[in-house]
C-alpha cells in the first residue's frame, strides 16, 4: 500500500469541504470556489451577504482534516432600486427591534457605503454574535464592523473552575487537552485539539461566563 501523501489528503479535503458547501442550506456553493495546501483552506468567489459568506467560512472548518481556512470570498452588492445607506440602516434597526435576543436600544448602527457600523453595549457575547448575524443578513449590508462592548461585571474568583467544568460536561470537548487561565475577567485558553468544532466549542464554553469580558482563543488545531 502507498502511503498516503500531503497531495492526495488536500484532495480528500477539497472534495469534503465542496461537498459540506452543497450540503448547508444557508450556502449557494455553485459560485466558491475551494483550494487546498497541506490542509489550509481558500475560499474564493461570490456570495450573496455577509450571513452567507460566514456560513461558507463554519461549513469549511467543520470538515476534518482543515487546519486554517483563508477567507477571499467577496459580497456581491445586492440594493433594491434606490436603496440607500438610509434605507439601509432603518431596515438594520426594524431586524434589531423585533428580536429578543438583543436588547432594545441597546445597539447603535450606522451605515457607510453599506457597511454596517454596529455600537453599543450588551451584557453577553451571544447577544453581540446575533447581532452581527441579524445585521449581516439584511439586503444591501457587504460586511458588518462589530464594535459592540460588553458591560463591565465584577470578576469572580471561580471562573476558571466553572469554565473547566463546562468543558469537562461538553460532549464535543476534550477538557484534558485544554487549559484555561483567568486573570481577572479574561480568559486565555491554551492546548491543541482536533477539530475546529472542538476550538469553537470551548471558545464558546468560555464566554457563557456572565463574569467574563475577553476570550483569548489560542487553542491550537490539528487533526
């Protein structure tokens, strides 16, 4: 038998990563493009929103074997006829009004040659993902600068041990390959796992900690 070489594994790669694409609904992979070497990614083309073109970038590093996923997609301008920057940040501030997950009058937007500008402060980190998710989603927005805080709490002396429980209870999680440290309400976590669903994983783990303003995610990935 033939040993398996880096040539033939980035082919393995590419062929899983364009099939992941076909696979996610939320992805029109008819026009990415995909491109391997030694197991980092490239994603070239054209999509239709900043939603989808962060949809593509999950879909690639879900597949085993990915070690780094290059992000050259680019967002198609998609405006109605007439539509405006305006027009723009009033449909960005309708989506962010009628969610529950964001409280109102929390976040700010501005928009500028449809990039959307997004200020303010929120209590949580999922609370700030969704807004990017929702913003980024609107017709006519190429891109989203999240620039969000997150309000200041009170550290607490156990964060480090809630978090490692955390990971230790995650189903997706080896809490044995990762180290947490906590110096006052930031996390740095350390250690190598073997997929970026598990990095993500903790990366998440760690943010659910009400007492938690920054998240250093140095896990490293290798499959």
């Amino acid at each position: 038998m033939k040993p398996t070489t880096t040539r033939n594994t980035d082919h393995v790669i590419q062929e899983d990563v364009i099939e992941e694409l076909a696979w996610s609904p939320d992805v029109n992979d008819s026009r990415i493009g995909v491109s391997v070497l030694d197991g980092a990614v490239t994603l070239s083309g054209e999509v239709d929103s900043h939603a989808e073109r962060n949809a593509a970038v999950r879909a690639a590093l879900r597949v085993t074997g990915v070690s780094v996923v290059a992000d050259d997609l680019e967002v198609r301008r998609t405006v109605k006829s007439g539509q405006t920057d305006t027009d723009i940040a009033a449909a960005i501030r309708t989506v962010l009004k009628w969610t529950s997950k964001v409280p109102g009058d929390s976040v700010q937007v501005e928009v500028r040659d449809h990039v959307a500008i997004l200020t303010g402060t929120v209590t949580y980190q999922f609370q700030r993902r969704e807004a990017e998710k929702l913003v980024g989603g609107v017709t006519g927005v190429t891109h989203v600068e999240n620039r969000i805080e997150l309000s200041p709490r009170a550290s607490a002396e156990d964060t480090q041990n809630r978090i490692e429980r955390a990971l230790v209870r995650s189903a997706t999680t080896d809490a044995n390959a990762i180290r947490v440290t906590v110096v006052g309400r930031e996390v740095t976590l350390t250690g190598t796992v073997r997929t970026w669903l598990e990095r993500s994983e903790a990366g998440r783990a760690a943010w659910s900690s009400p007492n938690v303003s920054a998240v250093h995610n140095k896990i490293k990935v290798s499959p």
